[in-house]
C-alpha cells in the first residue's frame, strides 16, 4: 500500500504541475488554454536539443523552462489577445493552437520517440519498504519547488497580488487602475514556465513526441474542474487527489480502467460539491 501511495503522489505532483498552469489562465481570462499540451512538447523538445548540444542537464532544463514561457507569451500575443472579448470563440482558438504547436514540433523533430537522459537516471531511492526511481524522485521534487515559487510570487510581489486581484474581479481590479494587458501576459508567461518544469519532470519518464502530454492534459482539465475552476490551490489538492485515486484503481482493481477512476472521482464531486473542492469563483462554475 505504501509503494501504490508513493506512485499516487507522483502521478498527482505530474497532475498538478501541469493543472496550476491551466487553472492560473483559466482564473484570469477564463479560458481553457488546450495549446498547454503543445507548449510542454515543444519545452521538453527544447531541453532534448539542449542536450543533444552537450549543455549541461541544469543548462538544458533551463533551456526548456524559458521555451515554455516564451511560446506560452507568443500564444497570448498571437491569438488569445484578440479573443479576450469573444470567450464563445476561445475553445477554438486554443485547439488551433494546439495542432499548430504539435505540427511544429512534428515537423522539426518528426514523429519518432527521443529519450531524454538525465544525472540520476540509475538512482534509486529506498525507504520503508517504498523504491522510487531518481526520475520519480526528482518529478516531486521539481513540482515542490515550482509551487513553491509560485506562492511565493502570487502572496509577496505586487505583481502576483495584482494577476490574483484580476482573477478575482476583472471590473474591479481595472477600476483600481490595475494594467490588465501586462497581467494577463504575465499569467501565460507564468504558466508556460509551469509547462516547461511539468516538460522536464514527464520527458525523462516518458518518450519525448509532438503528442506526448495530450493524454495528462485530459487529467489536468478534470484536476482543474474537481479542485475548483480558478483555484490555484484547489488545483494542487484536486492534482493529488486524482494522482491517488488512479493510483489505487489500477493496483487493486485494473490498470485497464485507470483514468476512468479519474472521471468518476469527477462525477462524485459534481454531486456531493458542484463547485469543487476549493472554488475560487462561484460565477465562474455557474
């Protein structure tokens, strides 16, 4: 049971990486940013180049963080500005972006899994009868520190206080004088960081291809409706919660059905709570 909960935690800090970014977009601009998938392809891509370069793993890895955020700001510039009044539309236009980014990186590294090598590949950490490999190790680590530092930004700098004003209440908060246009652009630039870290903690698990995050990006957006559209921190918790949900599911009742167990968790918590489990918004849900 030990070994099944530690793999749970894991998968949910994979979950959560990647649905913090999501629901941070979503609480400023409510919109369902799908072209996350392909920001996290083309950032472990970036730190696969990198490395084939001879940089260092640190130095690749940065390489791939900065991608993400770069290509995340070119989204909001490129397409997601010129909606910004249209959400009917935004759905579309981010499904767009998703196949354009996945064709980009088809194009440029075709359609062929590459192995992202990294220093602690051969560890293994063992303790209380748990084993978790130096990957799995690191995934958890990473995620910590990204989160950790996104607390940090959001409740001690006055640019995270403002993107927080803005996901609250976009009225108020342009009344109060806020700029708009920069925390918007800040919110992508943030999550596409997210991306690049969620990038280097999936590839070196995982082969690295132009659809390789398609199918945690479907686990992501049901993290992000169970924690609470909006909600930095219910995404986190909803993450966590899904991770151990289909962790147990697959153990003790078939691997088969496991991301099934994610959407029934899903169907639970529409019934006993419709607004999830930290909602930060009770207009948004409606």
């Amino acid at each position: 049971m030990g070994q099944v909960l530690a793999n749970g935690i894991v998968l949910g800090c994979l979950f959560a990486g990647v649905a913090v970014g999501l629901t941070l977009i979503y609480g400023v601009m409510e919109v369902p940013n799908f072209a996350h998938s392909g920001i996290i392809a083309l950032s472990a891509y970036a730190t696969f180049t990198a490395s084939q370069l001879g940089a260092p793993f640190v130095l690749s890895a940065a390489v791939g963080i900065l991608t993400g955020g770069l290509i995340s700001a070119l989204t909001e510039l490129a397409a997601y500005r010129w909606v910004r009044d249209n959400p009917v539309a935004a759905p579309a236009i981010a499904l767009g972006l998703l196949l354009i980014l996945q064709n980009v990186a088809l194009r440029l590294y075709g359609g062929e899994g590459k192995a992202l090598n990294t220093p602690y590949d051969q560890a293994i950490l063992s303790f209380g009868g748990v084993t978790l490999s130096g990957v799995k190790v690191a995934l958890i680590i990473l995620t910590i520190l990204a989160l950790a530092a996104l607390s940090l930004v959001l409740s001690r700098t006055s640019l995270g206080r403002a993107v927080r004003a803005v996901a609250q209440d976009r009225q108020a908060a342009q009344m109060l004088g806020i700029p708009m246009q920069r925390q918007y652009t800040l919110a992508f630039i943030i999550a596409g960081l997210l991306g690049g870290v969620s990038a280097i903690a999936y590839a070196p698990t995982y082969q690295i291809t132009p659809f390789m995050a398609d199918e945690v990006l479907l686990s992501a957006f049901v993290v992000v409706v169970l924690g609470g559209l909006g909600s930095v921190w219910g995404a986190v918790l909803g993450g966590l919660a899904l991770g151990i949900v289909e962790s147990f599911g697959a153990a003790y009742i078939s691997s088969s059905y496991q991301s099934a167990f994610g959407l029934l968790t899903l169907v639970v918590i529409f019934v006993f709570r419709p607004s999830g489990l930290l909602s930060a918004s009770g207009r948004r849900v409606a």
